[in-house]
C-alpha cells in the first residue's frame, strides 16, 4: 500500500506539473519554429469570424513532431441573469439578480504519440449577484495515454487525475452545449463533485466503455487524496432503438462523513436520445439510495426543434425528483437564493415537478449564443409545501 501510495503522490506531482507548464509549453510553441505544419491563417478580408472563432484555440498541429503534435488554448464565459416569483407555505417572495455563471480557461497538449495533458482552471468566484474575478482552483486537470488497439479492446486511455465523472445524460452534455440554461434538479443531485482517480475508456463490439475509480475526498483547488472512501463507475455508450443509449452504475463505498463528493451510496441511470420527426427527443431515469437507504429517483423528459435551421431552436423539458427521505429542495438558481432562509429551511419535500420552456439564439452555433427560458417549480410532501416561476436569459461563449 505504501508504494501505491507513493506513486499516486508522484503522479498527482507529475500532473500539476505539467498543468502548470501547458502555458510555457504553449508559449515556446508559438515562440519555436514548428512550420512543417502549421495552422492555416484566416482568409484575406476578413474571411468567416464565426470559423475564426471556432478555430482560434488550435494555436499549433503537426502529426510529424515527435515531440508536440498539438497544442490547444480553449475558455468559456456564461453569464446570466433570473427572476423568481415563488412562495413557502403561503409566504411569498420575488426577486431578481445576475450572475457571472461560469469562466473557464485551460490548454491540452497532446505529445509523444499518444499522451494527453489537460488543465482548465475556475476564474469565477463570486457567485449569485457578487461578479469577482479571481483564480477558484482546477475544474479538470489530468494526464492521459493513448494506446491504440490492444486486443479486443478499440481506442484504450487510461488517464489519471482530477476528472468531471459525468453521471447521467444531462452531466454528460457540456455546460457549453446544454439546450437549457440550468440543468435539472434531478440531474444536480446525482452528478457531485469534480474527482480525483483513475479513468480507463476503451470500445468493444460497438459499444463505448468508461470505468473509473475515484477518491470521495473533494480535496482542495487540485487532487483529493486516498485515506477516504472511494466510488466506482461504470458507463456503456451505444446504439440502439432507433438512437444513443448510455447506461451508468456508480458505488460509493464511503460513510456519509467520508463522502465530500458524491452525496448519495449508489445510483443507475440509463440515457436516451433519438429523432422523432423535427424533434430531438432527450429522455434520462435515475434511481439510486442516499447514504440512509432512502431510496431517490426520477425522470427527465426533454424534446427541442429548430424554428429556424441553425439559428433558433425551442426547448421543453419536464422533470420529476422523488425522495423517501423527503430531503429535496427547490432549485438553487434561483428559487433558494432569491428566497433565502424561508426558501432553504421550509421548502424540503418528497416530490419535485418542474416544467421549462426556453429558446436559444445561435449567432456562432454554441461557440456565441442567447439563451431564455421560464421554468415553474412545484414542491411538496414536506412540512410547507412550495411552488415558484422563474424567468431565465443568459449569454453563453466558448472557444
């Protein structure tokens, strides 16, 4: 046990390491002489900005390099606005407020034939009406290796570090991407914290692989360590039915104090995504037990279309949260926030239903556009039930 200890130190070293060296690295790329292949540079004239801005974060490629063979600059700014009209047994309230959502800067550096480092920090650290810019720790840092065709298994990483888990289907679409401005109640209790482990992908027989083991220690701005508990996961991407299935197990074998990341004992999730028609049709059930027993589950049921191909699309998403505990609150933006205490304290239930309709904007696909939606809220089965409308717009970026 010492010496995997000792090696798991070496490597979390190792990585931060290599973090931290992606902006040097990136610099004496640009710096260097690497013109066997470089970037094509934007038309004369100004060309396509959209493809421009699409394009801009791939500052170097050449497959010949021994060395480097990529070096990717990528970042993300969302911010958005809420009001909230709601009540807690019978006491109402309302209010509104802004909020710098997400910032997000990071590099990869794919070098050697085959490894990969990844490091993408938090700039936002303000939180609901409080817009402060300041370094707030890692959102993903890790190294990984490529190693082609082994055997039967396709396309095998493994990679070390601090790792999104991406539990369900909402968790696994990226906040650049999602068709709503915040994702489900539901989804926010299952997916947890960033965690620090071990993540081994790989495909076989058409089917996509992803087998993970994580430390349940949240750590601090970078790697958890390994005296706690640990959780395991297990996903399988595919097709079928007509469309995209992903079906997902996660085990925590932590106590309910060793657990700084998860939140619940175990959970299943199965994913479906297909076409009917105009419509995409996104539809996600969870079931799982907190650390008590309870059990917790619920469904999402989400279609969109596009209005105008490529420009605008509408968005409908139906959600349903279910806890034998009777420990679900309202959605944290904005219901809990703009509610306060009352809305903390009082609103806790069995049952949470909440029904959003949006629109999405694309001035540059996701890399540029404008998001509104109104979600109504209802929650009951505790103490003093609640129930709330809340009216979103947001501007999302990306490169």
């Amino acid at each position: 046990m010492e010496i995997v200890a000792k090696l798991t130190q070496m490597t979390s070293k190792l990585i931060q390491v290599i973090g931290v060296g992606v902006a040097a690295s990136t610099g004496s790329a640009l710096a260097g002489d690497f013109s066997a292949d470089p970037i094509p540079a934007p038309a004369s004239g100004g060309g396509d900005w959209c493809e421009t801005l699409q394009d801009i974060g791939t500052v170097y490629k050449n497959k010949k390099n021994p060395w480097i063979q990529k070096i990717k600059l990528f970042g993300r700014a969302h911010q958005q606005w809420g009001y909230v009209d709601g009540d807690v047994g019978g006491n109402d309230f309302s209010g509104d407020g802004d909020e710098l959502r997400r910032l997000r800067f990071g590099a990869s550096i794919e070098f050697l034939d085959g490894f990969k480092a990844v490091g993408r920090a938090n700039f936002e650290r303000g939180g609901f009406r409080d817009a402060s810019i300041r370094y707030d720790g890692f959102d993903e840092l890790y190294l990984q290796h490529d190693f082609g065709d082994v055997g039967a298994f396709e396309d095998l990483t493994i990679g070390y570090g601090r790792y999104k888990i991406g539990f369900g289907g909402e968790e696994l679409t990226s906040s650049k991407k999602i068709k709503t401005i915040e994702r489900s109640n539901l989804n926010n209790y299952f997916s947890g914290d960033r965690s620090t482990g071990t993540r081994i992908q790989f495909e076989t027989n058409d089917i996509d692989f992803t087998f993970g083991v994580y430390t349940t220690d949240g750590g601090s701005e970078t790697f958890g360590q390994w005296e706690k508990g640990e959780a395991y996961h297990l996903a399988a991407e595919f097709k079928a039915l007509g469309g995209d299935v992903t079906l997902q197990g996660l085990y925590n074998d932590s106590n309910v104090l060793e657990d700084e990341t998860l939140g619940y004992e175990w959970a299943v999730v199965s994913s479906y995504e297909t076409e009917i028609g105009d419509f995409d049709l996104f539809t996600n059930v969870t079931y799982g037990e907190d650390h008590d027993g309870e059990a917790v589950y619920g469904v999402v049921i989400m279609p969109s279309t596009e209005l105008i191909e490529d420009k605008l699309e509408a968005v409908f998403r139906y959600q349903w949260f279910h806890s034998e505990a009777g420990g679900i609150n309202g959605t944290k933006r904005y219901f809990r926030e703009v509610g306060g205490d009352n809305a903390v304290l009082g609103a806790l239930g069995e049952d949470n239903h909440t029904v959003y309709a949006g629109l999405n904007y694309f001035i540059c696909d996701h890399n540029l556009k404008l998001m509104t939606g109104v979600e109504h809220e209802v929650n009951d089965g505790g103490l003093r039930d609640s129930d709330s409308t809340t009216l979103w717009g947001a501007v999302r970026f990306y490169f």
